[in-house]
C-alpha cells in the first residue's frame, strides 16, 4: 500500500491534512483516495471508455451532449 500514499503525498501534494477532527480528515482523505483512483481509471482505461462507461454511450456523442467540441478533436 505504500505507492497509493506515495503518489497521494507526492503527486497530489497531501502533505498534511486541512481539517480538524476525525470525521473531516476521514472525509478529507476520501476525496484524496478518490482522486487517485479516478486518476488511474483515466491512465489505464482511457478518457473515451471511461465516459463510454459512465453514459452507457459511445465517447464522441456523450461529448457532443455536454458540448465540449474542443475535447472531441483532443482525446483520439
């Protein structure tokens, strides 16, 4: 488990924690541990099948809905 905290520390610049008391801090790490994994998502799937996966669609026409144009041309 140490290159999850390694390129959270690093990576992400979570040196230290934001907030005070246990609940935050849990919540806190959460969205750093989230983060993380949704980077890795990205690098090992690609930005196309994760989109594909999260609309059930193909990746240029889900783009289309949310008009981002400029990303269409930039992810092949």
């Amino acid at each position: 488990v140490e290159h999850p905290f390694g390129t959270i520390k690093r990576g992400l610049g979570m040196t230290y924690f934001l907030t005070k008391g246990m609940q935050s801090v849990k919540a806190e790490i959460s969205f750093a541990f989230l983060a993380y994994n949704i980077k890795r998502a990205i690098n090992i799937l690609g930005v196309k099948e994760i989109i594909r996966r999260l609309t059930g669609k193909t990746a240029s026409s889900s783009l289309q809905f949310y008009r981002f144009p400029m990303l269409i041309e930039n992810i092949s």
